[in-house]
C-alpha cells in the first residue's frame, strides 16, 4: 500500500481523503498530523469514523509524525506546505498541496497571489516552485503523472476552468472576457465557525463576498489563457448559498462569430471524450446530481439570441473541489487507475 | 376604509398582502376568493393568521364573493384576471392583477409573452389591456396615481429592472447587452408541492431551470430599453437555491467608455435619491437585509479592471417582489402615503 | 414615550426588543449599551435596520449610556445585570433582565442555581433579589404591575411551564413526575458562532445535549411545583434541530386518575381563556405558526390508552421565549395594554 | 452474483438499496421494476447514477419484469407485496418487503395493523404470512437466515426498538409504560410531494402529527413485549424536522427499582457486544453521525435525580431504517457476512 502522510488531517479536506482512501485498494492514510485537534483519535473529531478510521492525530513536531510515508498531502492554509515541504521532498516523498502554496510555479506569479491576499510575498522553497505542477487532472495529466509536487486547485477554480476550457480552447469566446458567477456552499469555507457561517445567519440567505478580487480568479485567468492562446480576463462573483456542499458556476462570455450552441455542445462532448468525470449535457443539472461524488456536471446553454455563451458547471465542492481531486491526482502520480476510489455516485436524497 | 376584493387569497402573494393590509391604516381586505380552499377561515389554511383574519374564503360565484369593493386585486395565475376584471371595471372597482395579464399594454406584446409561455395567444380584455399601467412604482409612480388597472410586475423583473434602471437611463451600458443571474428562494414557485421543491430534493441543491427562456425577460427588456432609448438585451438565468424567501439578481453588462465604479455609484444614489424603499451602495449586502420587507439593496460593485458594470439587487420575492409591490401601487393608486403599511425592517435572524 | 435603556443591545435578544419597540405606541428605546460592537449605529450590525433604528450602540461605561431612561432591560449573559442594576435601581428606574439573575428571589435557590451553572454561587445584589419577580406574565400578572424587578423567564421554561401549568393546577398530573422533550432552534444559543452551530455542521442534523441538566430546569420544577402544590420533578432533553426560530416543547407526564381527554382539553381552554397570547387546540400545531409572534400554541393531546398526559407546546423562543415576554412585562409594569407592540401574526412561510 | 428483483425503484427506499448494492461484492441489482416512472433508464431519474446504474425501468407486466432473480424486494407501499410476492415465491425467489405486509405472522395482528392505518383488513397472502420473519436483524438474525419471507422493519420501529431491547429484555424498565419521542427527517415520508414537505412550509419548521396513533407502534410494542416478557404499552409522537436524513428517537421509560445508568449502560453494551452496527456511549451523538451509514448510534443517559431511564436512538431513516436494513437481511439470507456492502462510514459534512 502507498502510505499517505495526511497534515491538516482533522478540516473538512482532511477528513474528506480519510473518508475516500477508506475504500481505496492500494493508497492508504498512514499518519495524521493537525496543528490543534491532536492527542485524540481521528474518530473523535468526526465520530462517523469510529471503527473506520481510529487513528491518533499527531502534532507536526510529535515523534510519531516521522514515520514512513510515500506522500505527504497538506491540507492545510496557504504558507504551510512550502515551509514544510523540503524536508519531505529531501527524503524522497512526493508532496500534494491544497492550498496556493504550489499553483503558480514562479516567484513572480507566486508574489502576485501572495499580495492579492495579503500574504506574505517570498515563496519560502522557490526551488520545489520550480517543479510544482497545477493538479487539474483533465488538463495536466500527463505533467502530473511525473510530477513530485503537486498544488491541488482552488475549488472555484475546478469549476470555471473546467467549465470553461472546451470552449477556450476552441477559441469560442469573443473579445477575451468571461464573466463567472459563481455559488458556493458554506463548508468551501472550513470547518471554523465564523460569524457569516453561524446558521442563523446562513439559512434562508445568499450573499457576494470579496467583491473586490477572490484568491482563485488567477488560476482562472492563468489556464484559460493557457488554452485560448491569448490573455482571459475573469469577473468572478463569489457568493454563498445556504447549502452545506457544492459549487455551482455560471459562467458567461461573448459567443465567437461562428460559434453556436450546438457547436459548442459538440466541443465540449468531445474535449472530454476520455476524460471519466465529466459529463457533458444541454440540459440542466444540479448540485445534488454531483453531492458525494468526484463528478463534474456542465451544462452548455448557449443564449443564440443574444450571443451569449453559457456554460454551467456544478461539483461537489470537497470532492472534486478538493478531496477528490487530491486523490484523482495520487492515482496519476503513483500510476494508477485514475477513478481508483473515486468510484462512487454519491447518495440521494 | 378603502376595501380590498382579494382573488387567490389563499396563495402565497394572497396571504402576503393580508399580512401587509393588517397593519395598514386606510386599506382592508374585505373579501376573499379562491379557486380550491373556499368554505372555511383563511386561519384555517394560514393559522398563525388566528385571531387576526378569519374571514371567510369563498369561491368567485359565490354570493358573498360580490360584496362591496374599492379595489380588486387578482393574486392569480396568468389567464384569471383577464377573464374576471372587465365585470369589476364596469362596477367601477380598480384592478391590480399579479400576473402577466396586464403587463403590457397591447395585444401584440401580450401574445408575444404568452406564447413564450405556451398561453393562449388572444388577450381576453383588450379594451383593458390599453388602460393597463406597468407596476413598477419607482419608474412608473405617475402614471400608476391615475390607473385603473395595474400590472403587477414579476419578481425576477422588480430585482433586474431596479437593479439596471439608473445605469440604463445614463447610458452606462456599453453594446446593449445585459446578463442576469438570477437566485430565487423556492416560495417563488408558490404554494403549490412540486419535485423540484419537495424538501429532500430542494435542500442543499442549487440548480438553474428555465434556460430556453424565463417570462419576465420580456418586461426587463422593454423597461430597460424604454429607459435607455435603445434595445437592451437580457440573458436570463433563472436558478433556484434553497431558501424560502429572497431574490438576489446578480446583473452585468460591459461599462461604457467613461463609466467608473464611482460614476456608476453615483448615478444611482441619484436615481434613487427619493425612493424610499431603494437603499444603494458598494458594500455587499444580503438576501437577510431585506427579508420580511419591502426594501430593494442594491450594491454597486464594478469591475474596472475587466470593464465590467456589475450590480446586485436583494428583494424579499414575496413583498418587493409581488404582494409588497401591490400595497406600494395601491397606496399610490389611492393617493395615500407610498410607505402606508409597509414600514417594516423584517425580523433577524 | 417610556424610555429603555437597552443593554446587550447587538445580541438577538436586543435586537428583537428593538424591533418590537419600533411599532410600540408607548415605549421607546432611547440607549443602546454593548459590551464589544460598540462606536457604531446599530444598523451596521442589524442592517436590516437601516432607517428605522440607527441609534449608535455605546460601551457600558460612555457618558451617553447614562442619559435618561424609564426602564433598564438586560439582554445579557449571567452575571451582568445583577451587578449594573443595584445603580440604576438607585435612580428609580424599573429593571428587567433576560438572565438568571433575577429568576430566583432568595440567595439560596440562587445559589443553587448558579452552582449548577457553574457560576460564581453568591449573588451581587441580594437586596434587589428579595424584590425580583419572575416574569411569567400568564401566571404573575398581578406581582409583575407592581414590581421594579422582573426576572425574564429561559426560553425553554416558557414552553415547558406554560404548556404544564393547567394541568399542574388541575391536579392531572400523577405522581409528580415530568417529561420535557425540548427541541430548539439554534438561534436560542445567540449570536455567538460555535462548532455544533456552524452550518455545515447544523444542517440536516438534530442532537440533544446537557443532558446532564439543563439551567432551566429549576424555573420549571418551581413553577409547576407552587401550582400543583406538591412537588413536580422534571426530566427535560434539551434537542437542537435545524431551525433559526421556534421552540417546540413534548411534555409528558402520568394522566390522573379521573382525568380524560376531554376533561385536560377543557381544564386548558379555562386556564387560558383570558390569556391573549395563547392558543389551545386538540390539533397539530408547528413552530412556523408562532413564529415572529409572541404566541404559545398548545396542543393537547393525551394518550388515553396508555394513561398519559401529552401536551405539545410551540413558541417563537426569541419572541414568547425573550424579547416578546420581555415587552409584555413591560407593557404590565407600566400600565399599558399587555398587548400593545404584541399585536403581530409572524409571516407566512 | 445473486439477483435481486427491485420492485418500486424509483422511490427513495429503491434507489437507496442500488447505491448500496453498486458496492456489494456478490449481490446485484438485475431487474428495476416501477408503477410510473417506467420506460427510462434509473439514472433518468435519478442522475447521479449515470455511469453507475443505466438500468432500464420496467412496468411490473412487462416482459423484462419477468428475468430471472434470487430475490425480489418490495420497496413499494403497504398492500403490494402481499399481492406479487406468492408468484414470485413459487418460483422458488425469497421475499423481502419494505411494507407492513409481512411484518406480523398471523392474519389476526395483520387485521388490527391494517385497521388502524384504514386499510382493507384481510391480507391477500395468508399461507406466505405464516412464514414471514421480523427483518431486524439484531434480534432474529436466526430466523432471518433461515427465512424465505422476511418484513422489513419500519424506520421508526428500528430507531425505538433497538433503543429499547436491551432494558427490555433486562427487566429495566418499571410498569411496562415506554414514551417515544421520535423526530423524523423529511425523506421518511417519500418522494412523492405533500403540503407538509414543501420546502418553505418545511424549512425553519417542526411539528408533530398523527398523533392518534402511528402504524410503528405495533411492532415496537410486539417486539419490547417479547423481550420484557410481559407488556410493554407505548406513547409514541411522531414529529417532523427541517433535515432530509435522520432519526433520533428519545425514548423515556421508569427505571427500574436496581437500576442505575451505570447498570443500564452495562446492560447495552453487552446486548450489543457483538452486533457490529450498533455503538452505545454515554455521550451524546447526533444523526449527522450516522448520516449515510446503517449503523444507531445509542446514547443511555438516565436520569437517577427522577429515576427515569433514557436513551437516544440515531439511524439513518433511509440506510438503517429502510435500505440498509434490507441489505443487512439480505446478506443474513443469503448467508453472507453481515456488513457485505455495509462497510461505509457515510460523509461528513
């Protein structure tokens, strides 16, 4: 079995791999660390575990925290990982990193993220930046496959490159603008309460936020761009729905001159021919049609008449919004099957 | 007194407007009509409405239902009000209806809209439909103080017109075209159990519907032509998310050359300098704000680097947005105080 | 106007007396006091307030918080109000607090009380004790227009006491044993974001808690205990469900001998008959029809066949369970009508 | 593989048993059988199946209907399987119904089940009754392994009964008199829309109904009966809650003279010592905690201060109380290991 070191094992992107890799076949979570939670099983935290997974939780510097490990995955904020990683990388394992610490492999751009968020702008290990590859599976596999380290995407960001990358690439889009209006559920913010989060606030409400600039607008901008073959700019409009679990974009452009809906449709069935998770269609979908799974469902619903192209996409945002698509790229990276415990619909209702 | 005639009391616009006219000083309801729920106390169907309206609920040919009346308002699916009003016109009684049945005032446009929506194409009123005023008080105050037969406007309509209207009349909209993303809560769909809302299919779900064409683009469409003196297209996006109560319409367009955030800001806080439901401004608001009242908040928050003007409007869908409207319309139709029964903030949380 | 000083004004239990107030013909707020949000018009922190209060919230100790007041209400945590009353008492102003501090008129059961809590044991102000009256307008009307002190009751006491009290006089219960089988909507438990009140954690999720014992289970035993005039021993299960608003109270004991059906049915409708607030049926009620009322629903509903009282009782807990109660003492210990503000229906849905 | 014949697919108990099932190493879902939703693969209607489960639904008299099969499952209402199953028992299939139709062996506790739910008293299939076995698998896994008729438990039922069995069968409970306190989620009640279960009647909302009696009681009564000994009578309240999943069952009985919660919780953990789906504590749990899997969580906290015995009972109505439930009879039936399939933790948030 490959030995999954799990940081920030006790957040909802923790837990979410615990509860995939409890069914995987040949990756297991060999040792858990957080920063708080520690001292406890991992069962105590989230007693849906209990005789799944009762494994202790370790703080970074315990003695236990150093045992044997294939990867190490951080779940954990923007700065960890990249103070972490080099030692790990040293003794040969491979790195797996939620957060923006390694999705932009240069000082420069890494700085340009960093000051976005008022963070600090020094990448503390620009040689592993250097190797890091962006983890959007359909769109990097083959990097990924031979990566050492990986920056697992933004949730938002899987939904509106994804979302949008058939038709980018298909040069559809006129004049280089995409509009992304995107809605999240609540858990996309962590399992720390705040006040905005409190249910009494949160129920029967939707609410903007960051209106000014979000995180992931420049993973965005960066793989569309990429793809288009020319600059993509991005107006992105987060906002929370009273939902515990989803994304759902809608994203918007200008429909290039000879572009239609049906042209489109037939772009995107075919950029994602091979590709397992995506299941492209002209009729509408849901968040609830993708809760539980590692699937991404994309509505193409071109408005002809004003020529409009719209795309709408919809994950589940801890699964193939993080969790899932952590695991989606160990299989690639320890060549496996890519679907290896990712088989799952989820549960309805 | 000035009495109120209510058909499809039993709905959910029907209940709003009894809730709204029990604290109105100059305006009753003194008849109740329904198509199914008759015979018994409107307590009967709403009991927290016990002690403070147990009227009868009668069926429209019943004896009682031709009771003296100043006013009759049709919360009632399209086709009804057609139908009922030219009898209650004669009588001298003014008309107010919520649906699509009086929003646009000639038979033209009239089949147009219902043949969109699969209708009937002949308007059964004709002579009236030429009196018919557009309920949109804050553009149409003028006009509505003279009405005889008002056309109540549709909810997603009320958000996206108020939402666009000042930067329409200033020209800020660049080529014409507009974007409206628009989340409702699921009373929108009225009292009535359908899949879609059943709670175990509607509860952490988000999901668009309608995206061939929602029935309230036509009035977002000439009203905000009308007011920018050239077409204005709309690409709608009708999409449910799980509250009960709320609109939020998220609403873009590309900002004409001169138009800044500041500009933008500034035209419409003078736009709405004397709408006193109409609360503008750059800081992001919420669907919460305005729950349980008749207030629209509007946040203005375009994004200059991309050039895009984007503004999002927050209604309570079931008072601004249809029985709230109908109180503001019959007080001006009556001559009375625009805010007579309507100031209320809602409750929190 | 009757002047309140309002303190803990930015709480839920604040902001729902200031709502009340704002339709109050008589009583007004004219200070808003806070330990933390302060320096700010309370309509920055309650938006939704915008126009109808923007008075500013100051520190306990301002000069302002010391203008002119007829009233003193605490909505604040234990411990507060008793120790600010004793100085404002001193100027003549009438107190009433949302807490336990003035639940209990003598040090002992206080101190008990406060022991079970956890809190310091001894009272700060035992003088304004000795006064204190509980604030259960339906069973102390009489005590509360005499008194400067009123104690407000817990929100769940409220439930659990009102929906008992006609069978604890009537003698109906056997054995002086009670069930209380709570269930309570989070935002009984404030404003304060906390773990089990996250939504991700709060949705789709009901669980009991204290089941050691809940602090308001003393009020309880006390009242039931004076009205039957023998000992009544309570077992309550405080249960959060899903909700923002409502408490709904099953409650359970041993049907008396002689008692039946009918005759507990009768005994409450004659207990309640002159009682404004509350509700008595045989039929199934819901919290959605008190809420945003200050009304009690009481369904009765005994289980003949296994000798068992069952009464089901549902209240609005941040109406009838504190603000709402709160405004009925005042409007009864200032002489006015005990509805005055009270007169609303909630909102449907 | 083993077959099964699934007749009502498409309903949640139905569609429940194919997510289990896509997962089970040697039994398979082979023929979906629906009364309406036929004509369409399962993942029609319900989409996140597609990939997984593309099954064509078939009307009970199609030709397709009649394929080969190990087993047949009723997931359809009272009153169908008693009328299918005797076809289908000739064929030499085992039987297992998700109704009350084989969940009492005798024609005579049939009729009294049948009248107090107004259905037609006599049951079609009086020889196939004979041989039906109770399908809770913690207290007839003999019989249950023996069976070709088995009745699946009520969703309800299994919440209460498992809560009580142990101190049932341990004499701990006094007077023979049990109170069920039960909350449901709104999937209990079906796919099929209802007034009660419309997303803004049910949101923010609880309430109890039939309270006259429901039809679970029956079996929770025979069942604490046979354990105990003699008699146990029990006061159940159905009550509805704002979550899609979940049963908590509080449960409240007079303890017994010895008994003490050090006792009772002894008491469980030996009944239980070797049930795997079963986890007793005397800490409090939550339905989110079983959320997705088939395991009750069981919390004994007995009051001594009142000498009441009380435990909380948490399953997943859908899993636990319905499909899982099937599929751990199946398993027994077919004499595999119990957890075969079952072996899921759910997800969490």
């Amino acid at each position: 079995m490959i030995k999954v070191k799990l940081v920030g094992a006790t957040g909802y992107g923790g837990v979410g791999l615990i509860e995939l890799l409890l069914r995987h076949p040949e990756i297991e979570v060999s040792t858990l660390i957080a920063a708080n939670d520690t001292g406890k099983p991992i069962s105590h935290f989230y007693p849906h575990l209990q005789g799944f997974c009762d494994m202790m939780v370790y703080a970074a510097d315990a003695p236990e925290a150093d045992a044997d490990a294939d990867v190490v995955v951080y779940s954990t904020p923007d700065g960890i990982g990249m103070q972490l990683a080099p030692e790990e990388v040293k003794k040969g394992r491979k790195v797996l990193d939620y957060s923006g610490d390694f999705r932009f492999n240069s000082v420069e751009l890494y700085k340009e993220y960093a000051t976005r968020l008022g963070l600090p702008p020094t990448h503390k290990s620009p040689e592993l930046l250097k190797q890091a590859v962006y983890g959007l599976t359909e769109l990097h596999r083959d990097k990924i496959a031979e990566a050492n380290i990986v920056g697992n995407p933004g949730c938002y960001a899987v939904a509106c490159i994804l979302g949008l990358a058939p038709a980018a690439q298909a040069g559809m889009i006129e004049n280089g603008k995409i509009i992304c209006d995107g809605k999240t559920g609540i858990s996309g913010g962590g399992k720390k309460p705040k006040p905005g989060f409190h249910y009494p606030e949160a129920y029967d409400n939707t609410y903007a936020y960051r209106l000014t600039g979000h995180q992931h607008v420049m993973e965005v901008e960066r793989e569309l761009s990429l793809l288009a073959g020319c600059e993509i700019q991005t107006t992105f409009t987060p906002q929370v729905v009273p939902m515990s679990r989803g994304i759902m974009a809608t994203l918007y452009g200008t429909l290039a001159a000879n572009a239609t809906q049906k042209k489109v449709l037939a772009a995107y069935k075919a950029f994602y021919a091979d590709k397992p998770f995506i299941r492209v269609s002209d009729a509408p979908s849901s968040t609830s049609h993708v809760r539980g799974s590692n699937f991404v469902n994309i509505t193409v619903a071109c408005d002809e008449r004003t020529g409009t192209l719209r795309i709408i996409s919809h994950i589940d945002n801890l699964i193939k919004g993080q969790a899932g698509s952590a695991l989606q790229n160990l299989n690639i990276m320890f060549g496996l099957d890519e679907m290896a415990g990712l088989q799952l619909p989820g549960a309805h209702p």
